[in-house]
C-alpha cells in the first residue's frame, strides 16, 4: 500500500504504480456509502495570471475530457462545477448545508445516505464520475472504498476524473491526509479496475504547482465496458 507521496520528481507523465490493497472488492451496501469532502482549493493567489486561472468555471477543460454526458460529481460542495454539467447530473456531499445550497441553486444534490436512497442510484445511471479535490482527505482504505461505492452507477465504458491539488494548493487546505500525486492517483484508479487514459498537470505544467494553488493533479479514466 503507498504511503505518502511527496516526491518533487512527478511530472506530466504518467507514472509507474504500485499495487494498492485494503477495502474490500464490493460496493458498500445500503446506507454505508462513505463520506466525500466539500474541500475546494481556496482562491488566495495575489493579482495577475494566478487570479485569472482561478476565476473560470471550475474544471471545465477537464470535464471535456470524460464526455458531455451525465456527471455523478462525488463531493460536489456548493455546486459551481455541478452547475455546469449536462442535465440529469447530480451531486453527492457529506455536507447537509452544501446539499441545500445546490438545491437551492436549481442542482440535484445528496448527502451519501439520502443518494443511496434516491431515484438516482440507479446502476449505470451516469455517463461519468468527477471526484476533485477529495481523495487528498482520505486514507488508502477511505479512497477505494468510496469509489467503488460509486463507480457502480457509471455506466460501462464511462469516463473517471480524478482530481487533487499540487503543493500550493495542498498547503492551503483543511487537514488533508497527504499529498496525493500521479503516482497515487493513478494506483488508486488500477485497484479499483478503470483503465488510465491520461494523467498531466492543469491548468499549467507541473513546476507551477509549487506556488500556484489552482494547479492540480488530473487523472482520466475509464469504466471497463465489461465488468
């Protein structure tokens, strides 16, 4: 299992994983469906180019990538990225204010427990999983059972974002667990069965991560179109 990852030598490249283990192989059962983090990375960059890379619709280049289908966003906080997907997607957050204030917002979001529950929880039900700014929060055991607690409603073939912050934007957050780069990332993704189509660094190249906190770590993947 990978521990922390903390080597400045990632690049835009993908990188060799290592085997990861620890939940177990099924979707959690009914009313189990582990917590997702509201953590956003905070816009506290000074003026110029670090301002206006933080100020368009949030992973939009990103969510082109996995299609224009439905979006399960995992940890979907307020909805600004959920705001933007197509129709028919939905949001999960462990937050009940976060909820309402999708809600609030015209989006249809849930706290774990109540997706699970809902007309939405239908296997294969979306196009594709974004899961951004969340598995930095978790342990090993935490991030692979929260995604295959949920890839089960993506359908097969779907696409999979992962997304997690560079050093700035690790340094600016809440409590994180640990940084979680490509390496991880992409172990992370084989151990629960998606194909890696990509991994680079956005919205700049891998050295400004160190000081831009909007840099971040993206994964592409896929669903098996045979599960």
């Amino acid at each position: 299992m990978p521990g922390r990852t903390d080597s400045p030598a990632a690049t835009d490249r993908p990188e060799a994983a290592a085997s990861v283990t620890g939940a177990a192989r099924s979707p959690a059962a009914p009313g189990t469906a582990p917590h997702a983090s509201t953590a956003r990375l905070p816009a506290r960059e000074g003026p110029g180019i670090a301002r206006l890379l933080t100020t368009g619709p949030p992973y939009r280049g990103q969510l082109r990538r996995i299609g224009r289908g439905r979006v399960l966003d995992i940890g979907c906080g307020t909805g600004d990225t959920l705001a933007r997907c197509a129709p028919g997607s939905a949001g999960v957050d462990h937050d009940p204010r976060s909820v309402a204030r999708c809600r609030a917002r015209g989006l249809t979001a849930y706290t774990p427990d109540a997706f699970l529950a809902g007309p939405h929880a239908r296997p294969g039900g979306f196009d594709a999983l974004l899961c951004a700014q969340v598995l930095e929060h978790l342990d090993d055991e935490q991030v692979e059972g929260l995604l295959r607690a949920y890839l089960p409603y993506v359908r097969p073939g779907g696409g999979v974002l992962l997304i997690t912050p560079q050093e700035a934007g690790h340094r600016a957050e809440t409590a994180p667990v640990r940084f979680t780069d490509f390496t991880l990332l992409r172990c992370f993704a084989e151990s629960v069965g998606l194909a890696v189509r990509r991994t680079y660094s956005a919205p700049l190249p891998r050295p400004a991560g160190r000081f831009l906190g909007a840099n971040a770590f993206v994964l592409v993947g896929q669903v098996p179109r045979e599960r």
